[in-house]
C-alpha cells in the first residue's frame, strides 16, 4: 500500500474470479495428469503441450455451443449444418445432437 498498489475491490464478478482458471486446471488434471505417469519434466511439459493444443483446437465445449476455443476466439462461426463431425464423449456425434436441438 505504501507504493500506491491497490487490491481491486470492484465488486465486479469477485466471486467468479477464478472459476474459468479452477475449471480449466481440473479439466487439465483429470483428463490428461492423473492419467499419464510422466516420469521426466520434459515428458510432462510436451504432455500438457499436447493438451493444451487439444483442449483449444480439437476438444469441443458444451458451454461453447460444441464449438472449441479457437473456433469461438477466432470467430470462425460455421453454421451448425456444415460443421465437421465430431464425437462427444458418449460417442454420439455433434452434428447429431446439434440437428435434433434444431429441429
């Protein structure tokens, strides 16, 4: 305080904070660390490299209307119809699901 730093104290979104950092790191521990015995620092970071290069580019997102990262920070919007068939973890496919909300 004495180098005039302040804690921001805006009000704005304090509870939820961290909740997209939290989410992320337990989706990263669960479906990538807890699974991998990495025996070396480097096998751990070219494993979470790979990950995190799945997690933004390939891994699609509920809450991102089964879009992935890239496709929503990009704005590469394609329409639900022309979308590439993925598979969601029960193996049922995207474009499935997507048609059947849609209809």
């Amino acid at each position: 305080m004495e180098k005039g730093i302040r804690v921001s104290m805006d009000g704005r979104g304090r509870a939820l904070d961290n909740i997209l950092v939290e989410r992320l790191w337990r989706s990263v521990k669960y479906e990538k660390v807890y699974l991998n015995d990495f025996q070396t620092v480097n096998e751990a970071y070219l494993g979470l490299k790979d990950y995190f290069e799945f997690y933004n580019h390939r891994r699609i997102h509920q809450s991102l209307d089964y879009r992935t990262p890239a496709e929503v920070y990009y704005k590469k919007n394609r329409s639900i119809r022309e979308s590439p068939c993925r598979r969601t973890p029960c193996g049922q496919s995207v474009n499935f699901l997507r048609n059947v909300w849609i209809s």
